[in-house]
C-alpha cells in the first residue's frame, strides 16, 4: 500500500544504492513559490530522464497512438479466431493479453514497439521486464481509459503511478 500513499501525497519511487538513476547536472526546477515543492522545468527531470531523445518521456499523442494501435491490433486478432462472426468481448481478452505479457516480460506491446516505446519501472530502471503484477495493475487501470488520461506534471497517468512506472521512448 506504500504506492498509495505516494500516488496521494506526491511523493515517489527514489532510486536506491542498488539502481541509482543517473545524477543531474543542473537543477533547473523553477520554484512555485512554496518552500516544499518545485515544478520541474521537463517531464521525467524528477526521475532523472533526459529532457528528449531516447530514454525520456513519452507524449501524451504518442501513447494514446499506441493505445489506438493495440485495440485495432487485438480486435483483428480476435477477429481471425471467431471468423465468420464478430468477436465481441473475445477482442478485449485479447487486448489484455497484448498488454499484460509483452510488457511483464520485455516491458513493450507489439504498438509500442512499432512507436519506439517501452514501459520503466522506477525502481528496477536496468530490467527488461515489468512484472507480472505490476503490469496487471496496469493494464486494469488502462481498461478504464479515462485514468490514463489523467497524468502528473512528469506525463504519468494512474496507472504509471500505481504501477511504479513510466513510458520513455526508445528512439
């Protein structure tokens, strides 16, 4: 329940001795005018996450294009297995087999991949994968939609933060 009560109070995943983040060279965070907080000046400077290139985060459109591609992806797929009728609610297992697999074990969809995306965990930033259970915290986050929609001043949605993630690009 720690992730809860991060996700409420702001706060997050900080790199530990064993997977430091890379140091920043400059604070460039500009002050909000409270002692205790500051706005930082790019999406992911608070993670330590380049600024753009690759390893830095992903856009909003460039994320809802990979949502877009895998539901089109899973209903095709669902649509070859129940020929000649429609799939009806077989396109959505199929959805969250898109998303839950890929991402537990090398942390991108087949979108994702095609878009130069990749899912981060905060605190395990060197491994391939997510976790079986951080990405099925995830993926019924993003069943919902709307709380994907929903992100932080580092372009997180809910279930980025939930999930102790964060999608960069990879080119």
């Amino acid at each position: 329940m720690s992730w809860f009560r991060e996700w409420l109070t702001g706060g997050d995943v900080r790199p530990t001795a064993g997977n430091a983040a890379p140091e920043r060279p400059v604070d460039t965070r500009r002050p909000t005018g409270r002692d205790d907080d500051t706005v930082p000046a790019y999406p992911g400077e608070r993670f330590g996450l380049p600024e753009s290139g690759p390893g830095s985060v992903a856009t909003l459109a460039r994320r809802c294009g990979q949502f877009v591609l895998d539901a089109v992806l899973a209903g095709l797929l669902a649509a070859i297995f129940t020929y000649p009728a429609l799939p009806q609610n077989w396109s959505l297992l199929t959805w969250a087999i898109i998303m839950i697999v890929p991402v537990a074990v090398v942390g991108t969809t087949p979108a994702m991949a095609l878009l130069g995306l990749r899912v981060v965990r905060l605190d395990r930033p060197g491994s391939a994968g997510v976790g079986l259970l951080w990405t099925v915290v995830r993926t019924f986050s993003v069943f919902f939609v709307i709380p994907a929609l929903i992100v932080d001043r580092d372009a997180r949605g809910i279930q980025d933060r939930a999930s102790r993630t964060v999608v960069v690009r990879t080119r």
